[in-house]
C-alpha cells in the first residue's frame, strides 16, 4: 500500500504564490487546508483560529460526503476550543508548537476525542488518522490549528498520516500563518489611518461650531453616493477609489487647521486680504498631506483632497487645474463640499438654502463650466443626502424674536422663540451695540423656547463683550428645560444667571 506521493517543490512554491496572492483572510484559510489536504490525499479536514487563548471552528471539508462549512454557516456543532484543555489534540498541538499524529482515534488514551466522536455519531461517520498542526507565525505566535483527518492511501483506503507529511504541512501551516498574520496586519494598519483621519478631522471641524458637521456630512453623502452609483449607473467605483475618495473627504479641509479662528467664525463679509487667507487651507492641506507618508495605494489622495476648489473651465485655485487635469473622484468631491456649504444649518455667514435652491446654484455652475454637469445630475438622482427617511431641507425653520424696553436706566432684551444656528445672529447683532447704550442688560428668556450650541456661543460672545466694555450682562427667565437643553450649568460660574 503506497502512500500519496509528497509534493514536489513546484507544487509547494505554487501553494506558496496562491497563499500569498489571497487578500482575503477568509479564503485565505480555505486555501490553506485545500492545499494540506491535497498533499496527503486526507478525506476530511477542519481548521481552528486562535484569538483570545480560545481556538475558534472556521472550516470544516469532508470530500467523502460533499460537504463544505465554513463558520460563516452552520457550525454550532463545533464547539470553540481554550487552548488550557490539556487533553485536547488540537490545544496541545498549539501550546506545544509541534504536530501531533495519532493513528487511530478510537484507540488513543493519550487525548480526549470525545468531542471527535460525538460529531462521529452525529455526523454518520468515522475518523481515524488524525494529524493536528499548529499554525505559527514569524513571531512565534500561534494562529491557529490545521486537524487532518483519515489519510488515504493510493487505493482510497483509510490509513495513519505518514510521519514523512508532518514536516511539509508543519512548514506550509507556518507559511500560511505568516500570510494570514500580515493580511491581519495589513488590515490593523488600514483602520489605524483611516480611523486617525476620522478623528483629525474631526478635531478640525470642532475648532468652529459653525463647520461642526461639515467633513462628516461630506463622508456621509460620498458614501450613499459611490454605492449608488455602483448600483444605478455605469461608473463603478471599485473598493481602492472609494476608499480614497473617502479618505480625501476626510481630509479635503485638514488645512483650515491654521486658518484664524477670527476669519473663519467671521459673521460679516470677508476683506480680500481674510478671503486670501481663507483659500490658502487648500494649500495648507496640499502641504501637510505631502508630509504624511502614504501606503501606495492611497498615494493619490494628498492631490485629491487639494483639489476641491479647482473648476473645470480653470477659474478655481489653487493651480487652476482645468479639464481632464480634474479626475472624477476631485469632480464628485468638489460638487459635495458646495452642497454642503450651501445646505449646511451651521455656517456663520448665511442660513441654510433648501436643497432645490442649492441645486439651482449648483446647476448655475455646472452651466458656468465651473463643476461636472454629468455627475452633478447623477447626484441629484441619487438623493444621497437625505438621511433616514427624512430631507434635510425639512427641518423646520427656526425663528426668534426680540423685543427691547428700558427700565431705570437698565437694558432688556427679552428673547421668544428658538435661538438657533440661524437665529443666533440675530442676537448678535442685537446685543454687540446694546453695551454701547447701557452698562447693564439683562436678557430675558422667559419665552425661550430652544437653545442651540450657537446659541450659546453668542451668550458667551456677548458676556466677553460685556467684559471688555465695562458692563454686566445678566440672563433671566432661563427655564430648567432650556437649563439642561444645552447643559448650561456648566457655564453657571461664567454667565450670570437669576
Ligand atoms: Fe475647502
Ligand atoms: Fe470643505
């Protein structure tokens, strides 16, 4: 009775080119066992993964039966495996690092395979030959367990694993474990940036509570929009470009991190000279971008993100990039940062325009040349910036009121309504020149109703006005709701508030 013939070396490099090709970890481990079950001709095969001291089931293939499982199906027969189970072949095999061969599993005292032989029973079927390899990685870390089971020989008859085959599937669960280990790695680095960029940009947008929701409104509608072009339109935009247009909508803005507070919360028109600073973010971003070392794959995005404000017809900036010079991924980017900016509830210089008036200037620069009119009108159809059911351009529109009177020299300015994004200029506006008139103003928020972080901000601008101008600004009325609605008592020690 002969045995399978080893592989020969073309067979083991072949193997290694297929591990190391696979991104996929999932298939990764399948193309793992197939291949350690090829090379000793075994019926059936399973392999664990070892995360947390536990071996986890992943595969299951039995070729006698047909049968194929992956976790992913129906494996709750498999109980995971802790690797202190010291009578376990496959948790020995992974604490001792070494393979284990037992012949006849019905005739071992050494382990226990009470668990083997429930499945045996309930399965309809027999295991005997048994080899367990342990799959460790360059760092001699265990990452899982390959369990073979019954060995044929040549003639399909059921025999022990031959010790010739334990130290080429001993060498082969090595090198899968090494692949398996950098896709992991490989994976762990991807999320570190990506969820490093997340959270920068977020640090950038939460400098100015009027850009507050900007880069994430922008991720936001980038992906509905890239998925619905996938499913409704020619263009396909494959994982790769997605994940750098996200990546540069992420990022398209990080510039306006040494943009002056003053200029950028500024709430009356820009000089020239503040508009100058204002556009040089998308230099700043070009620059910082250019610093960071980016994986090859995403070498493109420092260029992307730059590029928002570029125009087709060459009037945009910074380079004045027209054309072909502006791929796709920068059109799309550009034609949401506007939608944004003109939809947004939180900018200081202008309320927010209902979508259909947005469209319409945006369909003005479209028929400027300034933006893609293609994309743009797959845009539209798209509807990606409809959250939850619901148009952003229904929300309702606040109002506020404020009434003056003046009592024994004292300024009141009593306040009705919401004071909201787009009331708080409002009130701005009201209260800046009233320190001028009276050293003392209360105002009254009696019939407050609504009070938004601008909201409060413009309390607290109006308090440091106060200050610098020798007068008192005192707060009246304020309800326990409007207390907790924006969490006022933190700011108690800073408002005066009776
Ligand atoms: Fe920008
Ligand atoms: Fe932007």
């Amino acid at each position: 009775m002969k045995i399978m013939p080893l592989p020969n070396i073309e067979t083991l490099l072949d193997i290694g080119i297929a591990l190391s090709k696979e991104k996929d970890t999932g298939k990764l481990l399948e193309t793992i066992l197939d291949a350690a079950m090829n090379i000793t001709g075994c019926d059936a095969g399973m392999l664990y993964r070892l995360e947390n001291d536990i071996l986890d089931f992943e595969i299951l293939i039995v070729k006698s039966k047909g049968f194929r499982m992956s976790s992913g199906g129906t494996a709750t027969e498999l109980p995971p495996v802790p690797i202190s189970s010291r009578r376990n072949v496959c948790s020995c095999a992974a604490v001792g690092k070494k393979p284990i061969n037992v012949a006849d599993m019905y005739d071992c005292s050494e382990y226990d395979f009470s668990g083997g032989k429930y499945i045996d029973a309930k399965a309809g079927y027999k295991s005997v030959s048994i080899l367990s390899v342990p799959m460790f990685d360059d760092r001699d870390d265990t990452v899982g367990v390959i369990q073979l089971i019954n060995a044929q020989n040549e003639e399909g008859t059921i025999i022990p694993f031959a010790a010739e085959y334990e130290p080429v599937i001993f060498s082969l669960a090595s090198q899968a474990a090494i692949c398996f280990t950098n896709r992991n790695y490989a994976a762990a680095v991807t999320e570190l940036l990506d969820s490093f960029v997340r959270v920068m940009s977020t640090a950038i947008d939460a400098r100015s509570p009027y850009n507050a929701n900007h880069t994430r409104n922008m991720a936001r509608y980038a992906e509905k929009f890239t998925a619905w072009l996938n499913a409704h339109s020619d263009m396909v935009i494959d994982e790769e470009r997605n994940r750098n247009l996200l990546m540069s909508v992420w990022l398209h803005d990080i510039g306006k991190l040494v943009i002056p507070l003053e200029i950028m919360d500024k709430q009356g028109v820009l000089t020239d000279e503040e508009w100058r600073v204002m556009q040089s973010h998308v230099l700043m971003t070009r620059r910082m971008l250019s610093e960071m070392s980016f994986p090859k794959q995403n070498r493109k995005v420092p260029d992307w993100a730059s590029a928002h404000h570029e125009y087709l017809n060459g009037k945009g900036y910074p380079d004045g990039l027209d054309g072909d010079a502006i791929p796709f991924e920068v059109r799309i980017l550009t034609i949401l940062d506007v939608f944004d900016a003109l939809t947004a509830y939180d900018r200081p210089y202008k309320p927010a325009i209902p979508v259909e008036k947005a469209f319409a200037i945006l369909d003005d620069m479209a028929k400027k040349g300034q933006i893609d009119p293609y994309i743009l009108d797959l845009f539209k159809q798209s509807e990606s910036w409809k959250e939850d059911g619901k148009t952003t351009e229904k929300r309702e529109e606040a109002t506020m009121n404020i009434s003056k009177t003046i009592e024994n020299g004292k300024l009141i300015l009593s306040l009705e309504g919401k004071l909201s994004v787009t009331t708080a200029p409002q009130l701005q506006e009201a209260l800046i020149p009233a320190f001028d008139d009276s050293k003392e103003i209360t105002l009254d928020l009696t019939k407050l109703a609504y009070i938004s972080s601008a909201g409060l901000r413009v309390l607290l601008i109006g308090h440091e006005t106060a200050q610098a101008k020798g007068a008192k600004m005192t707060l009246s009325g304020v309800s326990d709701e409007i207390m907790e609605m924006f969490d006022m008592t933190g700011f108690t020690n800073v408002l005066t508030i009776v």
